[in-house]
C-alpha cells in the first residue's frame, strides 16, 4: 500500500508543510506545526443539525422552527446547567482536575438514563473492571448501561452506529486517536480530528455526546482551543478534589443560558445534588467576628448567598501583599485606592488577604461593597452585625452603582433571616415593593459606605 502523505499545518498562521519543523517558515511562530491528515484521506460525513439531508438556501421566514427535544437526566443540579436537560444530538464537553468527579457524576447520569434511553459508556482511561468497581461503590450494578474499553475513534464510531445509543460518553477525550494521523493519543492534532469525528457522528445520528477533557495546570482545557468552539456546551468543574463541595459551571452553551452553576456534595456514594447552596456558604458564626459580611451574587437564573472574608494586618515589608482566593486581586486593588481616594482610609501599609467561603469564584461586580466593607471591619477591628448583606458595585469616581436582579437578591437575603441591607440608592425597591422583615439603606458614594461601617 502506498504511504499516506501527512501534512503539518501551522495552529498561529495556518500555512501548510509537508515536513514537521521546530519553526514556522511564514510566520517564524515555534512549536505551532500541527500534524493532520489531507482532505482526500479524511471520511467526511455530510448532516444537518436534525440528522437530515442538506437543504438549500432558504429565507427566513421559511424556515421550520420545531421546538428541541429536551431529556432529563434525572440529577437537577446538572440540568440546570444544561439549561433543562440534554437535548438530541448536542455534544457536551466536561472539563476538570483529576479527582474532581468528573467520571463520577457521568457514571451516575448514565446510571439514571440508561432505564429509559439506550446508553453506551466508553472509556480509554479505565478497564471495564475499573468501571464497574465504580458502579458497584456508587450502588449502579443494576442499570442496564452499555460499557466500552476503546481508544480508536473509528472504530468506537463504528460500534457505536451498530448499536445506536441515544446517549454515549467518552471519557476522555486525550486518551482517542484515529488512524488517519500518526501522532500520539492527546497530541494537538490527534484531540482536534478525533473530536471532529465523534461531534459528525452525534449530528448525524441525533445522539447526545458527553466528551471528558483534562485541565492543564494554568486550569484550561488541555488540547486546542478550537474544541471549545466545536461543541454545543462546555461545563467546567470548579472547587478543590480535596473538598466536600464541588461546583460545574456553564461557559458555552447554545441550547441554554451560560453561566449557570450547579453545587454538588461529594458522599460515599457519589456526588449529591445540593438544592440550597446559599446555606451551605454561610458560616453564621456564634457571635459577630470583624471582617466577615454576607453579599448576594447571581449566578445564572438564581440568586446565591456567599461569606467575603477579609484580614488586614501590619505589613513589615516595603511592598503590601494583596491576595484574593475566589475573587480578581486586581478588582481589590482598584477598590482600596477608591476607599483612599473617596473614603479617607488607607490601607498602603496593611497586608490585606481576601477569601471567599466554600471555594465558590465570584466574576460579577455585585460584591463590590461587601470586599470594601469586609476589609474595613477588619481594619478598624470592628464587627459588622451578622444579619447585614450589602451588594453593588463600585466606580473609580467613588460611585456606588446598581447591580442587575437587585429585587431577587433582597428575597433570597430575608428568605435566609437576614435584617438589613445596604444597596446601591438606584436598587432600591419601588413604592409598594418593600421587603418584609428587612430594613434597606441606600447609599450612593463611597463616603457615605464608610460612615456606615464606622457608626
């Protein structure tokens, strides 16, 4: 047979060779070739997004709009995320540290389906023992689900088309290769093309895909960035393995809102959905302790009530240290030179460290005035009454601004107990809007913020 001709393709500018070098001769980029087969010895398999054949051009109005079926899996924390269920032929990509629950949580949503939906499990990590050692420690040995050892992608795509599951995982995506490449499993262009397949396969078929991806050390998927792009819904798994709760958060998702958060608790017996993650997040400490205060931040569709801690203390050093756990040290550096600026506090000689309870990652603004205030109660040694919440955000001018769904935030706030709040004066609720059990104080600069933390 004759040698297929591989060519090596640069990942920064896109020139082809057909040799691998260390540099790119167009672009002078290094390590950016990128083995890949020629058009000629790739299958392509031409599909629609419902599995039909190619149509023409239509307009708009032409166009038939169907709404997408949508399955539940049976775990509502994971629905959630993927905006009420999984729908027909998407394909969802999974990312995570080792240890996290990755494989566990799609051992048990295979578990629960495979009563209803035809599922198949494939795994290039593990034995079909290993599997079902997990399984039987997570009390699954009596589902019928489907188990596959195998790494080669045309060969899994083969299988799979025999059997026609209706749900199929593969766990993970760096260990598949295929036969039309020469590289290694987990190399670039292996990921690529091997995802490429798998993704054909799931719009053709109308099969639901989960694809498991390891996380680097600078904690983004390992592999091509382009992955990201081919699929229809990415999740990330937050938190450390070594905690009890662990956190799947929405980044991409074409069938759903982004950004939605799912809380589980890791058990005995695999990982349990958490209903009231607001609880779980607060310390509620016997007894008021300086620099701890509660804020309400909105991930997704619900809002979620988080402790910011803050610590200040002597610096004996030329050059303060600013550390922030689970929130930007850049926004924290912001804030206290407006606190400086428009507050009359300076903390240019105090180390100031910042954690947020329960490992959660707060990426909105919302949490503003809590840090501000958490890091003076610290300061000025003085406690903030345990029944108080505050949001907003804070300009560099030393305005306080409002935050969006400020309503939600104050419900789920005295659903909780709590008796006061400080917001931002434009969320303050209409005439005829007020919550019961809570008292509000609108604030409006900087200034007036610190007034109240001093009273």
């Amino acid at each position: 047979m004759a040698k297929v001709r591989m060519l090596y393709v640069c990942s920064c500018c896109g020139s082809t060779q057909s040799k691998w070098a260390g540099q790119c001769n167009d672009c002078g980029e290094w390590n950016t070739m990128i083995e890949t087969a020629p058009q000629s010895e790739r299958k392509r398999v031409s599909f629609t997004p419902d599995g039909g054949a190619e149509v023409g051009i239509q307009s708009l109005h032409q166009v038939r709009l169907e709404t997408e079926t949508r399955t539940r899996t049976g775990i509502g924390e994971l629905d959630r995320v993927l905006g009420g269920g999984l729908v027909h032929g998407s394909v969802i990509l999974i990312g995570g540290d080792p240890g996290i629950g990755k494989s566990t949580l799609l051992t048990q949503t295979m578990a629960a389906l495979a009563d209803r939906l035809p599922c198949l499990y494939v795994t290039g990590e593990e034995s079909l023992q290993q599997v079902s050692l997990r399984a039987r420690r997570l009390g699954l040995t009596d589902h019928q689900l489907s188990l596959l050892s195998a790494t080669c992608v045309e060969h899994i795509v083969t299988l799979a088309a025999r059997q026609q599951p209706r749900v199929m995982v593969i766990d993970s995506i760096q260990t598949i290769y295929s036969e039309a490449l020469t590289s290694a499993p987990g190399a670039v262009g292996q990921v690529r093309e091997s995802a490429a397949q798998l993704v054909r396969y799931a719009k053709a078929s109308g099969t639901a895909l989960f694809l498991v991806g390891h996380v680097t050390k600078e904690g983004t998927l390992a592999g091509p960035r382009v992955l990201e792009h081919m699929v229809d819904t990415v999740l990330y798994f937050e938190g450390d393995s070594g905690e009890r709760y662990r956190m799947i958060r929405a980044v991409k998702n074409r069938f759903g809102a982004v950004n939605e958060l799912g809380v589980f608790a890791m058990t005995d017996v695999g990982l349990k959905p958490v209903s009231n993650p607001s609880a779980i997040f607060l310390s509620r400490h016997d007894e008021p302790v300086p620099g701890s205060i509660i804020t309400v931040i909105r991930e997704g569709s619900r809002p979620l009530l988080i402790e910011v801690q803050a610590l200040a203390d002597e610096s004996h050093s030329s050059n303060p240290r600013r550390i922030c756990l689970g929130l930007d040290s850049n926004r924290l550096n912001m804030l206290l030179a407006v606190m400086h600026r428009h507050g009359g506090i300076a903390l240019y000689d105090q180390d100031v460290f910042v954690n947020v309870v329960g490992g959660v990652r707060v990426t909105e603004t919302g949490a503003d005035t809590a840090l501000l205030l958490a890091a003076l109660s610290s300061f000025k040694n003085r406690p903030l009454p345990t029944d108080l919440i505050s949001f907003g955000e804070i300009g560099l001018a030393g305005e306080i601004r409002p935050v969006p769904n400020g309503q939600e935030r104050l419900r789920e706030a005295a659903k909780h107990g709590f008796k006061h709040a400080i917001i931002p004066k434009a969320n303050m609720p209409k005439h005829g809007d007020n919550i019961d059990g809570l008292t509000i104080t609108a604030v409006q600069r900087v200034s007036e913020l610190v007034e109240l933390a001093n009273q």
